[in-house]
C-alpha cells in the first residue's frame, strides 16, 4: 500500500513538471507575441493621428515624354526640398537629353542634372529624333536595392514607396552598385545613402512631391495606382506606357508615356 | 549515464561548452542591439517610416498662395500660365506662408530666368513657345513687354516663326524655302490671339502638291515632276515626305 501510494506521487509529480515545462517555454513567446503588438498598434495608432494609412495607398508616378522641356525646374526643387547637396552629380531626379542621329549614332548627356540648360552645340551630322527624359527612383515593387542591404536600413513600405533609414544605413554603397537605374547616391556629410522618396513628408499630407508640383508642363503626374479615380490611372489608361528596362523584373512604379526604346 | 559521459572526448566537451556560451552571447547581443521597432511591419525598423514623415517641407504648394493672393492667382489661371506652380519661378515659400514679412519669395528679374524653359532647343517638343534670346530684342529685360502672370505676347506675332521656330528653321534650308507658308496653310487672323481655337488648314488632297510636282504643271522646270497616276496613288504626299524638309534638295 505504502509503495502504491509513493508510486501515484511520483506520477502527479512528472505530470505537473511537465505543466510547469510547457508553461516556461510558452511564456516567453507568449509575452513577446503581446508585447510587439502592442507596438504595432502604437505606430498604427501615430499613422492615424496624421490622417495617413500606408496600407491604404499604392503610390506611382507617369512621366510624358512628349511633354518634357528640358527644363530641369524638377531637379532643381527636389533639392531645395529634400536638401540635397547643390553640387553636381547628386540627384534625386534629373533630365537626360537624348540625340538620335541618322547615322544610328546616340548621344546622352544631363549636364548638372539638367539645372543649367542644354546647350545647342553644332554639328554637321542630322538629327532623326530628340527628346528629354525625366529619370528618378523607380520604387521598384521588386527593388533590388533593397534585396542587397545587409542591416534592413533601406525597404518597401507597405505603400509601395522605397524609403532609406538614413539613422540605420551604415553607408556600405551595396545599394548603390545594385540599381540598375542609377537613382542613389552616399551622402557626402551624413555618408548614408540617399534616394528619392517621392517626398514622402509630403503625400503623408496630401502634397503632391515637389518635382510634380512645379513641373511647368504637367510632364510629371503624380497618383494613387490602385484607385481608379486618381490621375494616374487616367494616364495609364490613355497612353502607350513603357518602363526602363523591364527585363529586369524589377517592375517600376514609374511609368512612362511615349517612351524611346533607346532609353536606358 | 556516467559511463556515456565518459565516453565523450574531452575536447568534445569544452567545445561544446564554448559553442553553448558562444550561442547565448549571440543572442543576448542580438536582442540588445536590434532595435525594438525593428521587423514589426517588415524587415526595417518601424519607426523610420515616421522619420522619413517627418522632414521639413518646403514648398507650400500653389493652393496654399491662393488664400491670399487671389487677383495674382485668378490672372495667371486665364493664361497660358495657368498650369504654373507660382513656386517654379517664385521658389520655395513654405516659410513665407508661415511668417509673411519676415520671408519674400523671389522674383526672377533680367533675361536669364525665362529662356530656362523659352530658350529654342531642338529636343523641345513641337509647339512649345520658344525664342532665339541672340535675336529675340537683345538686351531687353523679358517683364518689360511680357507680363510673367498673363504671357500673352504684347504684339501678335507677326512671323509664323515667332512661335514655329523649328518647322521655319528646317524650312528655312529646305528647297521650299521661298514658299510662304500662309500658301499651304490658310491662317486665319485670330489664330495669332488664341491658336489652339483657330487652327490653321492644312492641304487635304495630293492634287495640291501637284500643282507644281505634277507632269503636266506649268512650273519652273527646275522643280522636280512625277506621274501622278502612277506614283504611289494610293497616298498623300505627306505620308512619305516632310514637306518643310522634302529630301530632294
């Protein structure tokens, strides 16, 4: 009797070691599963204090090249906007000019990002076609900036827009070498890298990005992809739209109208 | 038990300790040195979206000028500025929004600002109103005849080349150089004071080019002929050739 009693003992005990087991490898999941949900609903709680969603909006942009003049009032304001150092070769966005001459030749050149003009230079060969093309952060939806950061300081927002932690970039350039567009570059005081947001501190507050807003012949619209009301869906639906280099799978949110297939 | 312990090499064993310690360092740095933000929404920190929200802006937008410039805003939405941001030439003003007298915008004066987008290039798309500054009233500063609100030209223009500066060039070295063009188009008056609503004609029939380029016409026998029966009959002449630039020259 003695020995049966003990026996039961030892069987409760194992039953409620293993309670006690399950409950401490649980508990810590368990609390941490709590605890960033709770975080998640504070952040979700800021985005609605500024009237703005993310998961809500899809952005984009379509350029006209037919429209563009060249006349780089774009480049200009994305940097007086974004801070952007004044001297040559950091952009944001900026204009390249395409000459096609009847000799199949091609020549390409954005001097100063086009904020200085072209100049005509003279030339004895004919010219079959010429145009200007605005260029700019793609916010590719398969960006492979992003794919090659090695500390997750560069992403895709949930509304489409690739933006740069510039608090967690450690200015490794990887991002840089990785578009194929061109579109980053490092700061040279902060030594982070750098890239167009569609200015996002402004379409947070219903702002259109400053390239839009003083694009002089509407060659740039601004909108919402996935709303069928916005002004870029119009221009989706009433033009022949192109993007750069899309055998690259990285499926621009930039599209463009009227699009030369010698651009790069 | 004791016997399996035994069994194990000593090396094993301190190995294994070495990679059970190096094992809780890794995580234990790891969950120190990741931010607390970090993959909540996805492979970044959360809270950097807000960063990125957060910078200065700096143009106000051409709504925001309307509240207090209405006349101006009114004046410049009747011309052919009327799809001008004020901020293209007036520049960044958010900070004159907030403190109006502290802060003035500026005016781009002198003949510099204007040809920015007036000056004639040849990769500017057809149509656009461009000017040759070396010719176009040397030394005039653009505001004295052009009010920069309302860029109706202060005279109608009297060439056609006022505002066709790239169709007159190619023309100008064309073996159609001396044909006028009110001869192929017919331009009425008013189509100088509001183009876009009165457009000038243009020849709808190859019959038209054949008055000169045909067999029996009683041109200069210098101009090139064809039979108009037989050449292409199915097409205009503008099909196939440009006739500012026809490439018999």
């Amino acid at each position: 009797m003695e020995n049966n009693i003990s026996q039961t003992d030892k069987k409760v005990e194992r039953r409620s070691f293993l309670k006690k087991l399950a409950i401490l490898a649980l508990a810590p999941i368990a609390f941490g599963f709590l605890g960033s949900t709770d975080k998640l609903k504070t952040i979700k709680k800021w985005m609605l204090e500024n009237g703005y969603v993310p998961n809500n909006h899809k952005w984009g942009m379509g350029i006209d090249i037919n429209k563009c003049i060249g006349c780089g009032r774009c480049a200009v304001a994305c940097k007086n906007e974004n801070n952007v150092p004044q001297e040559p070769f950091f952009f944001r966005t900026w204009v390249e000019r395409y000459r096609i001459y009847e000799d199949g030749d091609i020549q390409v050149d954005s001097p100063n990002g086009s904020i200085d003009g072209f100049e005509n230079w003279r030339t004895n060969k004919k010219m079959l076609r010429s145009f200007f093309v605005p260029k700019i952060c793609n916010h590719c939806e398969n960006p492979p900036c992003v794919q090659v950061c090695p500390v997750g300081a560069t992403f895709k927002g949930e509304d489409g827009v690739v933006l740069v932690d510039s608090d967690y970039c450690v200015g490794c350039r990887y991002c840089i070498q990785a578009c194929p567009y061109g579109a980053r570059f490092l700061h040279p005081e902060t030594h982070t890298a750098e890239k167009c947001t569609f200015c996002y501190h402004r379409i947070v507050q219903d702002k259109l990005p400053a390239c839009v807003e003083v694009c002089p012949t509407q060659a740039r619209v601004f909108g919402e992809l996935n709303k069928k009301a916005s002004p870029l869906v119009r221009f989706l639906r009433m033009n022949k739209i192109g993007v750069l280099k899309p055998s690259l799978n990285t499926e621009p949110k930039v599209y463009y109208a009227n699009l030369d297939m010698e651009v790069k | 038990m004791k016997k399996f312990l035994q069994k194990i090499p000593e090396q094993v064993k301190r190995l294994s300790i070495l990679l059970v310690v190096v094992v809780i360092v890794f995580i234990i740095a790891t969950s120190l040195l990741t931010p607390k933000d970090f993959g909540l929404i996805g492979h970044f920190r959360a809270s950097s979206v807000q960063n990125n929200a957060n910078k200065k802006m700096q143009y106000a937008g051409q709504e925001t000028c309307s509240d207090c410039h209405e006349d101006m805003w009114k004046t410049k939405n009747a011309g052919y500025h009327k799809n001008l941001s004020c901020e293209v030439c007036h520049g960044p003003s958010l900070n004159h929004v907030n403190e109006p007298d502290q802060f003035k915008p500026v005016k781009p004066k002198g003949r510099t600002f204007c040809p920015v987008c007036h000056e004639y290039n040849p990769s500017r798309p057809t149509g656009f109103p461009q000017i040759v500054t070396a010719s176009h009233n040397p030394r005039k500063i653009c505001i004295t005849c052009h009010n920069p609100h309302n860029p109706t030209p202060p005279q109608t223009p009297k060439d056609c080349s006022a505002c066709h500066a790239e169709i007159s060039n190619a023309k100008s070295v064309s073996s159609h150089m001396d044909i006028p063009c009110t001869k192929c188009h017919k331009t009425s008056a008013k189509h100088r004071l509001s183009p876009r609503e009165f457009l000038p004609t243009k020849p709808t029939q190859r019959e038209f080019c054949g008055q000169c380029h045909s067999k029996e016409a009683k041109s200069d026998e210098s101009i090139p002929r064809i039979n108009m029966t037989t050449h292409e009959p199915r097409y205009v002449c503008w099909q196939c050739h440009y006739p500012h630039l026809p490439e018999a020259q």
